[in-house]
C-alpha cells in the first residue's frame, strides 16, 4: 500500500517551483492532492494533470475567510484533509533603512499570518481523525539571517517557533507539525544569476551544488508519512551542509 492512500494532502503555492515537486511526490506517493495557487490557474491545472485525482483550488492566502473556505472545500470536495503543507510565500529584499513597512506587512500576511491560519482551520478535521501532518516551509535564512532579508528571514524564523508550539500543542491529538528549511535551490531565478554571483553562492555550501526542487520534495514526502511518526517540532535542514543545528 502506498503511503497516501485513503489520505488528503493540501499544499500551498503549489503551481510551480518547490510547491509544484512537493505536490506531484505526495500525488506519486497516493496522496489526493490540493494544489492551490493564487494566480496562475493555467500552471495549477498543469500540476493537477500530472497527478491523479488532483484537483486545483485558487485563493489569496492573506485573507482569513478565504483561507477558512480554502480547508473547508478541500475537506468538502476531496473527502477530509490530513497533510497540509504551507509551501506559499514571498520574498521582497531591501536593507533596513530602505526597508517599507507595507511590504513588511505583505511579507507578514503572506508568509507568516496564512500558515497560522491554515493550520488553525486544519488542526479542527485532524483533531477529529487523530491523525495529521502539518509541514511548514521555512528557510535557510530564517537561522542565518542575510544582508537584504531582514524581513523575510523574521517571517521565516517565525515559522519555525510557531511549528515548535503547535507541535506540542497538537501532539495529543495525533497530529504531528514540522518544518523543512531549504538553502539555496536551483530555479528559474538562480539559473539567471551572473556566473560570479552563482560562485560566490555555492562557495558557502560544502557539497558545492544547488539544491533542486526534488530535494525538499523528498523531505516532505518523508515528513507526511508514517515513517516520521516520532519526529515532531523539528526541523530538516536542506541546504547542502550550508548550515546544521
């Protein structure tokens, strides 16, 4: 028996990148997948075409009633929800002095406010199932800081104390919440850098490669199975030795 099987998997942000791997490895795993996007519903639908009984769902995560809708139709229309993997967020880098406080709201709401919201309103069909998974993305830089993030690293740092409590919050329930940190990941983005700005960049990561999407997809796959059943308030480093704790 596959892994999934009989089990619902929402992930967020899930139309490309990392969301997209993660999403196709739990659908290849028997996972009912959620794919949500925001905007790009062409792309969603691409996803969901890869993945048997995938089905696309679109809403603005940094909305509260949307993002109670968003657990309660993917309850609804798939049949429950046992793996939530809050994968959706954006980077907006400035130094400090020039740093805006809209933008550090947007980063707030979009990264940090919707992972509790989701897991708020997902932790209730878990609660009633005893059984759940709650994967939260988190970053590198989250333990590292970097020059120009400030504001991306506190909303990702934040993930990471907030899986902690809710961890020992929900483990008598069953539910189990975990973080994934990527390092650097190859992307479309990365793949555009300047040679010497890529070398510069791999010279902090001992395996001397980018990570791929693949990657953090494995770890999360691991994370929504049986096989962790005895890891909770933890976080999987994927950086390539870049940073251990």
């Amino acid at each position: 028996m596959t892994i999934g099987a009989g089990k619902v998997a929402l992930v967020t942000g899930a139309s490309r990148g990392i969301g997209a791997a993660c999403a196709i490895a739990l659908g290849n795993a028997g996972f009912k997948v959620a794919v949500h996007y925001r905007g790009q519903e062409d792309k969603a639908l691409a996803v969901c075409a890869k993945i048997p009984e995938a089905k696309a769902f679109r809403a603005d995560l940094s909305d509260v009633t949307a993002c109670q809708e968003l657990i309660k139709a993917v309850t609804a229309e798939l049949g429950g929800l046992h793996v939530l993997v809050n994968n959706a967020g954006v980077a907006i880098d400035q130094i400090l002095p020039m740093a805006k406080p809209d933008d550090f709201d947007t980063l707030i709401n979009t990264n940090l406010k919707s992972v509790f919201l989701l897991s708020k309103f997902a932790s209730r069909p878990m609660i009633r199932q005893k059984w759940g998974r709650i994967i939260n993305l988190a970053s590198v830089v989250g333990f590292t800081g970097n020059p120009g993030q400030s504001m991306y690293a506190a909303t990702k740092a934040g993930i990471v104390g907030f899986t902690k409590s809710i961890a020992a919050e929900m483990a008598p329930y069953g539910i189990l919440a975990n973080c994934v940190a990527p390092g650097f990941i190859e992307t479309d983005m990365t793949g555009a850098l300047p040679d010497q700005v890529k070398e510069a960049m791999l010279g902090r990561i001992p395996l001397k490669r980018f990570g791929s999407v693949a990657d953090i997809a494995g770890a999360v796959e691991f994370l929504a199975s049986d096989k962790s059943s005895y890891i909770t308030g933890s976080t999987i480093h994927v950086n390539g030795g870049m940073f251990t704790n």
